[in-house]
C-alpha cells in the first residue's frame, strides 16, 4: 500500500494512540506543506497587475514601433485619425453639445487619416531631409520651427477650417471665405503653443514619432479650432 494509505490505518486504528508506532511524516508532507503555506507571506495581487501591466502596455509600444518602421504611412495615418476622435470629443466636452458626436468623429477621423497624417508625414521628412546636414545645435533646432511655423502652420490651419466646413455641408467657396475669415485668430492661438511644442519636438523626438507627438499636442489644438470654426457658423445661421 502506499505511504498516505498506511498513515491513514494508523491515524483511524486503536494504534494511532500509540505515538511509539506512528510512522513519522516525511519533510513538506501533509501538515508540514499547509504549515509551510500558511506561514509563507501572501503575494501582493496590486503589485503584481501593475508589473504585468507594465510589461504588456511595453509590449504593445514595442510593436506600434515595429509598426511605424514596416507602415510608417499607414500607422501615423491611422493613429492621426483615432487621435481625431479624441479632439472631437474634447471639443465636444468644452461645448456640452452632443447631438451628432458620430458624425463629428467621423468628419475628424477623415481630416486626421486622410489630411494631417499624410501632409506632416511628408512635410516632416522633407524638413529632415533639408537640414539633414546642418549641425545638431539648438540654433538649428530655432531655425527649423522657424521655417516651419511661418510656411506650413498657417496654411494648415487654413486647409483644415476650410475642409472641416465642406465636410459640415458647406459649400466650397463659401467654406475657403469662412476660413479665411478665421485665420488671424486661430494663427494667435497657434504661435502661442506651437513654436515652444516645435521646439520640444525638433529638439528631442525622433523623426518617426514627430507625426504621432504633433498628434497629440492637436488633440488641444485642433479641438479650439473646431470650436472657432462651429461658432462662427452658428452666427452666420
């Protein structure tokens, strides 16, 4: 019979009062484990989810890296557009207005994946291309937001209060005059956040992630400009 079978007969027999004759129990068995177990420290559940989490919110950085090296077209376009989403519903949360929030999101999805995304992932390679050869000096660094604020800020901020309107139902001409109508203002609130986030941008993020940060920081940004742009069609309604 085995080992636990004979420590049972013992335990239930008129020998199992005989201590003389119980067979001893071999080391980490039966009460020994519970023992064991009972005084070994419970392991700590809150710190072991956060580690877990960590490794698994590592992981999916390290593929939407991988992502922006096999796709980089594809992947900024994608993200510009969900990031889209997210301005909408910002502007959204500022205004309290929430009729329509599909159609909004949807409008600013497109403008993100079809418009932004693919213009600054162009336009931020030929920058790289261009100064390509100029010392990394933060001299350069002023010189590159320079360029880029004075150039392609205002006409996009143009081309995307015209487009926002042409995708609201309005008709072009009238959406280009609208725009242009817009652009000192949102150009003052652009030169008051974008040459500092530019800086911050050129200065210390890689070429691959300047599309996906300037996304971010447009979440902000872009969610003033949808606001400005819905204003002034309520007035002229």
């Amino acid at each position: 019979s085995s080992p636990g079978g004979r420590a049972a007969f013992f335990h239930h027999s008129p020998l199992g009062s005989l201590g003389a004759m119980e067979p001893p129990k071999a080391k980490g068995a039966g009460e020994g484990d519970a023992g064991a177990v009972a005084r070994r420290p419970a392991p700590k559940g809150g710190s072991c989810n956060i580690v877990a989490q960590a490794r698994r919110l590592a992981k999916m950085w390290d593929e939407y890296l991988e992502l922006l090296e096999q796709q980089p077209l594809q992947t900024k376009s994608i993200t510009a557009g969900l990031l889209g989403i997210v301005a909408e519903i910002v502007s959204r949360m500022v205004t309290e207005e929430w009729s329509d929030v599909h159609v909004g999101c949807l409008r600013n999805f497109l403008l993100g994946s079809l418009f932004r995304a693919p213009m600054l992932h162009f336009w931020t390679g030929y920058l790289s291309r261009a100064y390509a050869t100029y010392p990394k000096t933060w001299a350069t660094t002023l010189r590159k937001v320079a360029f880029h604020e004075l150039t392609y800020d205002p006409w996009f901020a143009f081309m995307y209060m015209a487009l926002l309107r042409v995708l609201s139902g309005s008709r072009v001409k009238e959406a280009f005059a609208l725009a242009r109508r817009e652009l000192p203002a949102a150009m003052r609130t652009q030169w008051s956040v974008w040459p500092m986030v530019q800086c911050l941008n050129f200065g210390f993020v890689p070429d691959k992630l300047q599309v996906g940060f300037v996304n971010l920081v447009s979440i902000f940004t872009n969610a003033f400009l949808t606001l400005l742009s819905r204003n002034a069609r309520l007035r002229d309604i």
